[in-house]
C-alpha cells in the first residue's frame, strides 16, 4: 500500500462517485479493489492505530479523559446498532 488507511478512508468518503474511487485506489496503491473495499468497510477498531505524535505522553488527566472516551465509545456502539437495525425494520414494514 502506497496510501495510508485513514487517506483510504477519507478519499472514499469524500468521493462522488465511489465505485470509480475504489478502481482508482486500488490502481494507485497496487492492489485489488477487494482490498480497498475491506479497507473502507471495516471497522476502525480492527484497523491500525494512527500513531501518536513522538514524544507525546499524556498526562494522568488527559489519560482518564481518554479512557472515559472510550469506555463511551464501547457504550454507544451497541445503541447506534440498535437504532439501525430498528429503522431498518421500520422501513420494512412501512413498505408493506
């Protein structure tokens, strides 16, 4: 790979046409689209970490916040699950 994840990420997000940006990745970072595509569908959690700036130790404040962070993060992911999956049937049913 050429092109880091997160640029990845970013230029298919941003793309107006995503299915000529995952034929473009792949051509620019010599891979397949396949790739790309598990590049840009899988969770950032199993993904690489960014690395942290050199030197960089957060203090204890800073550490508790981000621990908090996230312990809220975990929290959250089940409920937008939830709410997906609920409008989901929504839609469902209100097509019948």
């Amino acid at each position: 790979m050429i092109m880091d994840i997160g640029e990845i990420r970013r230029q298919y997000k941003y793309a107006k046409d995503r299915k000529k940006c995952v034929d473009i990745l792949a051509d620019l970072n010599c891979c397949s689209t396949g790739e790309i595509l598990e590049i840009v569908h899988t969770e950032r959690e199993n993904q690489e970490e960014r690395p942290k700036p050199a030197g960089w130790h957060p203090t204890p404040a800073q550490k508790a916040f981000m621990d908090r962070l996230d312990e809220l993060d975990a929290m959250i992911k089940p409920l937008e699950d939830e709410y997906r999956r609920t409008a989901a049937e929504l839609m469902r049913i209100s097509e019948e």
